[in-house]
C-alpha cells in the first residue's frame, strides 16, 4: 500500500453546470429542443435552483474545498434587453454562501446552454458577430453582480464539444450539420475563441487578478492502428489544440476535462478534418453509424462505462503532461468522472485518474486541482441514464463518494502499489 500526498492548497472541487441540475430552465433554447428531439425531458434536473443549501451540505460531507457551478444565460437575461437582477442576486448569494463555507467557486459563463431569444433574434447563432457582443454583455452583468465573491471564472465549457454539438452533428442547437465541411465550420472557432480572449480582457478589467480559463475536453488519442498517426495529429489539432492555440495569451490556468481515450483511424472516405474517423461513442452512434467499422473505425477495450466509454486513466497524466510541456501555464482539471449507475465503479476511477494526475505532477505538472464530474446525478443531455453524480438526486451519497471525501479531507489518495 503507497500513499500519494497532493500539495496543501490543492483544490479538490465538483463540477455542475446549470441546465443539468437547477430544474425548470424554459427560457433555455434547448428546453423545446427537448420537445422536438423527443429527448427526455429535463424537468425538474436535480432540483437544485430551489435546494442549493442541500449541495452544499453535499460538498460538505464531500470536504471539499472548491465548487464549479455555472451561471444559466437563460435566466439572468430572460429577454434580450431584460436582466433579471432577483436571478443575479440568487447567484451571488450562492457564490458567497460557497466562500464563507470555505469552498471556492469557479463559476462558467457557458456550459452548452443558451438562451431561446437567441437564436431566434441571431439565426446564424456564432456566425452572427451580435452573438459575441451579447455574451460579453451577459457576463459583464454576471461579473458584476458576482465578483465579490468570485475570482474564478471558466468563460466556455468545452467550447469544441458546443461547436461540434450545435454546428457540427444537430445534436444541440441551432442543429447544423458542418462538421464535414471544414471551410464553413472554422469561423465558428474563430468567433468562440475571439469571445474568449475579449471575456478574459473584459473580466480582467473589471476585476484585476482573477483567473480565466475555459474547460477543454481532451480525450488522449491513439492511432487505431500504425499508419494512424498523422490522423490522430489532425484530429488533436482541430478537436483539441485549435482552440487552445487561439486563446493561450488569453488564460490564466488550462482548464482540462478528462474522460476517456479515443483511437483515431484514417479513411479517405472520412470527410473530417485530416481524413479522421474517430471513435467517439456518440459519433459512432451519429454521423458515421454502421458505416464505422466497415472504414476501419476502432472503439476502446474493457468494461465500457455507462456512456459507452472506455476506461483510461494513463491518458489523464499523458494529456496534462504535453500541456504542460507545451504551454507551461498551471493546469486545473475541471472534470473527470464516470457514468456508473450500480455505484461500483466510481472509487477505483478515482483512485486511477488521481494515480495518473499525481504522475504528471511528480515529473514536474503545475497541476492547481482535481474536479469530479459531478456533484449529483444530473440531466445528462437527453437522458437521466448516466449517473455521474457523487450524490443521487434524492442527495444519497453515491458509490465512491466516502472515498472522494476522504480523498479531500486527507489531501491523499492510498494505492495499491
Ligand atoms: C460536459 C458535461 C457532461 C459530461 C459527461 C462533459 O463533456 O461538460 O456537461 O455532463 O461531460 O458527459
């Protein structure tokens, strides 16, 4: 048995994000892309508009010391000239409830969910220029009513994902379809990245010395087999490093969420970026289908978890590890969890992905802290099947949660090697 002690200060945090846990978010454009998707319907999510004392009892019990949220665009901006300053206070409120109890909050502007009045005012949603400018003046708004208690703000969730989510495959809205059209999909990034380096520019101003980043979703790719390599290349570069690369002078931290490994193959049949064809779950299922292994498409081994993932907790050091290499900035880890519904699975994930985590930090990783994806059970887009949460709905500490708590209140995971 090894013990692995992290450094005193280490953030051992959760992540939520709005839509997935407050309930009742029908000013959301995707509330009615529910309806139409035939999705399940989010509802009531966890509830948590109305029980935030119980989510902090939850992170209590949790010891922990630092708790991601996100502000719902949707609600502090009803209408596109209306704020509505009851729901910025209802925010600030949490935010300074979350510090006297010694828990940090790192508060994301955008986590997938806009506004309806959106869309229907801006069509072309990111392609539009309005789009950008009215962001910055809802997180201008946030930021005001927040910053007193908030010097931690994560401005886009996984901004690739929402692109390639809403623009890319219709699976979020305004349900584009572009991802195989490279030319018409890449002023989408261009326009996200551009918001936010003018967000860390504008949250900077208005309150010098807070820290922005925006949460990356890198999964560690393979090549699917030798000859791969180059795809797997293309693929970091447009799925993971673009973006990065666009707005490295911009953050303060690397924000990572980490989940899986991805092998990559190349088809010339693919008409993704670098001829990529890449074995993600929900692409398997979407764009290309039973098309993918017939193109050589290849899915990882071992127990997949409850989203159909593979379990690889190497990459986690492997990706933190080459940014830090390549970016020197310290790095937060602002997601990683796992879909176990049964509740069995959760402690050794935690325990691998920490092993991993503590690898990279040992060779030398400015790694500030470790988010676990997710508080509670929550609305995992379209379903309530996946159970990411360290608590069920009903805040019934879930499998692994004991172990996360004595994780955080210890600063030290016990290994069996
Ligand atoms: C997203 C979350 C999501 C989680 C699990 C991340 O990609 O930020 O909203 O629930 O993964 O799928």
């Amino acid at each position: 048995m090894g013990i692995i002690t992290f450094p005193k200060g280490f953030l051992w945090g959760a992540s939520t994000s709005s839509y997935q846990i407050e309930g009742g978010n029908r000013g959301s454009a995707l509330w009615d892309w529910e309806r139409r998707k035939g999705w399940e319907r989010s509802g009531d999510a966890a509830g948590s508009w109305e029980r935030f004392d119980e989510d902090v009892a939850c992170l209590k019990a949790l010891h922990l010391n630092a708790y991601r949220f996100s502000v719902e665009w949707s609600r502090v901006q009803p209408t596109p000239d209306g704020f509505d300053e009851a729901a910025l206070r209802r925010y600030a409120a949490w935010a300074s409830r979350l510090r006297s109890e010694g828990i940090r909050p790192f508060v994301s502007l955008h986590h997938f969910s806009e506004p309806a009045w959106l869309l229907r005012r801006h069509p072309r949603g990111w392609f539009d220029d309005a789009v950008p400018a009215r962001f910055l003046r809802f997180a201008e708004r946030t930021a005001a009513a927040l910053g007193e208690s908030v010097a931690d703000w994560v401005v886009f969730n996984e901004p690739m994902v929402f692109l390639v989510g809403a623009y890319g495959m219709a699976f979020f809205p305004p349900g584009r379809r572009l991802l195989a059209r490279p030319r018409l999909f890449s002023p989408l990034v261009e326009n996200v990245s551009r918001a936010h380096n003018e967000c860390y520019k504008l949250l900077h101003r208005l309150q010098p010395g807070c820290r922005v980043c925006s949460a990356n979703n890198i999964a560690a790719l393979d090549p699917a087999r030798p000859g791969d390599e180059e795809a797997v290349a293309a693929w970091d570069r447009f799925m993971h490093r673009d973006f990065i690369e666009r707005t490295k002078e911009h953050v303060d931290i690397i924000g990572v969420n980490y989940y899986t490994r991805i092998y990559v193959h190349r088809s010339f049949l693919s008409p993704l970026p670098g001829k990529a064809v890449p074995g993600y779950a929900e692409l398997v299922k979407g764009i290309t289908g039973p098309l993918f292994s017939l193109i050589g498409g290849r899915r990882g081994s071992g127990e997949p978890t409850g989203m159909g993932w593979e379990v690889f907790p190497e990459g986690l050091g492997r990706v933190v590890t080459a940014l830090w290499r390549d970016y020197g900035k310290p790095i937060v880890v602002l997601e990683n969890g796992i879909a176990d519904a049964a509740g069995e699975r959760r402690e050794g994930y935690v325990r691998e992905h920490l092993k991993s985590l503590a690898g990279a930090m040992a060779a030398g990783a400015d790694v500030r802290g470790y988010f676990h994806w997710s508080l509670v059970d929550n609305y995992e887009w379209g379903s309530y099947r996946p159970r990411f949460g360290l608590f069920t709905r009903e805040r019934r500490p879930a499998g692994g949660s004991s172990f996360y708590a004595a994780v955080a209140r210890a600063g030290e995971v016990e290994t069996d090697g």
